[in-house]
C-alpha cells in the first residue's frame, strides 16, 4: 500500500494515484502550467492513467 500525501485531495477518479476517498499516494505533485492566471487555468501534471479501470 502507498502513502497518502496529507491534506492533498484527489477527485481524478481515473489516476493512478488516486486511492479510497479522494486520497493522493503519489509520492510528490507538480501543479502548472506557470502561465496559468486563475483556478480553472490549472492542472495536476502528476497524473497518471490507471489502465485497469473501466470507463
């Protein structure tokens, strides 16, 4: 089992990191781009696909 990152909640129900109740196990996160001017601008570039998930 991975470690939750604290305080980091997740809704992207297909990442790869993203386990039980919005929890983040990614080991570190990377938020941009840096152009980005506004809340909606912005993305998480950590994310990953989880291939075994159905849509």
């Amino acid at each position: 089992m991975r470690h939750e990152i604290k305080d980091i909640k997740c809704n992207v129900s297909h990442c790869i990191y993203n386990e039980n109740n919005c929890k983040c196990t990614a080991g570190s996160i990377e938020v941009g781009p840096s152009s980005a001017c506004s809340c909606s601008e912005t993305l998480c570039a950590t994310f990953e696909p989880n291939t075994n998930m159905t849509k």
